[in-house]
C-alpha cells in the first residue's frame, strides 16, 4: 500500500513538472545585438549610449576607447538590457549616428532548461523512493540504513544542484547583451572647384601678356629707327 501511494507521488510530481515545463518552454531564449555606428563625436555619443542603457533599465558592463591617426577616436561599450528593452533600445541607439553594420542573434535553451527540470524531478522522485524505503517499517541493517540516507543526501544536493542551472538559465533570458561600436570617420576631401580647361587658359595668359609686352617694345624700338632714317634722308 505504501509502494502505491510512492508511485502515485512520483507520478504527480513528474506530471506538474512537465506542465510547468510546457508553460515556459516559449521563453526560455537569449537574444543578442551588435551595432555599428559612424558618428560625428565618440565621447559625446558614448556618454549618450550610457544615458540611454540606464534609461532602460540595463547597466553598461564594459567601455574602451582607442586614439586613431589624426586624433579620430574608435571604441567599443557593452551593456545588458531587460530582454523585454532590447527593440525599443536598439531604436534608440541608431538614431545616434549613421548605422554601418549590425547583427542580432537568438539562442534556443529550451532543451537545455527542460533537461534540467526532467533530471530535477527525477531526483525528486528518487527521494520520496528512498524516505519510503526508510518509513517503511521494514527491518534494515545499519549499513543499509546508511546507504540509503547517503543516497538520500546525495539525491537532495543533486536537486538543489540542477535547479540552481535551471534558475540561472533562465536568469540569463532575461537579460540582452549588445555590443555598440562607435568610430569617427576620416574627414571627407575638400570638392575640387576647379574647371581644367579654364585653368589651362588661365595658365598661358601670363605668356600671352608678357609676348604683347615685348611686341609693343619692338613696335616701338622699330618706329624710332624708321623715323631716325627718314630724318637722314631729309
């Protein structure tokens, strides 16, 4: 009869998991994000990232900054954000400055979690089987007293153990890592004004002056000697 009642336990207990398990296999999910960005000033907008990550509920984990060739500064801040914050914040951050790349990313734990809760119940169900054996009036020898208690408590940690991953699995669901890359871009080059034909007539028009230069010298050395030898004649 006690047997029975065992068996009966055990059978609700596994059932009650699998439901519970059932109930939240949809969300057990880790979603991630990278985001690139091209900005205008990296202090200003990584200090804007940061307000942003409180604003949300989330925490920036880590920020580093690297000195580029001609002062331009690049860099990197990674935060955590509630999951249920992750669009609305990603919205917020592109608006930043202008989007180069980005990437998101989603990992499935459910068989992961549903294994945990499986093995769990069934360490649970190991126990009530032991703490019948011990209630069960039946005559046991010491040492096997022994061995089932030492089973007994091995079976209690083992439980203790695997519903501990199970929460931090599903403590991790609720957070979102992204990684945000801000860089400064190099200074676009200054537009070339100039038109190549109207530079190379520009060029020769020193030329041209200093040959009408000369000819008007010449013209006129020229008119002195005609007049000189017509006064000689005269």
């Amino acid at each position: 009869m006690m047997r029975r009642f065992i068996g009966v336990v055990t059978v609700l207990a596994l059932a009650l998991a699998t439901a519970a398990g059932a109930q939240a296999a949809d969300s057990v999910a880790t979603r991630g994000a990278a985001l690139v960005l091209k900005v205008e000033k990296f202090e200003t907008t990584r200090q804007k990232v940061s307000e942003l990550t409180l604003g949300s509920g989330g925490e920036v984990r880590q920020a580093q900054s690297h000195v580029a060739e001609k002062g331009r500064r690049h860099g990197t801040v990674q935060l955590s954000v509630p999951a249920q914050k992750l669009e609305p914040l990603l919205t917020q951050l592109r608006g930043l400055g202008i989007p180069s790349g980005e990437r998101t990313t989603t990992l499935e734990h459910w068989a992961e979690s549903e294994e945990l809760a499986r093995r769990a119940e069934r360490s649970k169900g190991h126990q009530v089987r032991l703490n019948g054996l011990l209630g069960s009036g039946r005559k046991l020898r010491g040492s096997d007293v022994l061995y089932v208690e030492e089973r007994l408590v091995r079976a209690e940690n083992d439980e203790d153990m695997l519903r501990l991953q199970r929460e931090k699995l599903l403590r991790a669901t609720a957070l979102s890592k992204v990684t945000v890359v801000l860089f400064e871009p190099p200074a676009l080059p200054k537009p070339n004004l100039t038109h190549p034909r109207r530079d190379l007539v520009l060029s020769w028009v020193p030329t041209v002056l200093t040959w009408i230069f000369w000819l008007a010298i010449a013209g006129a050395i020229g008119g002195v000697v005609r007049w000189w030898r017509r006064q000689q004649r005269a």
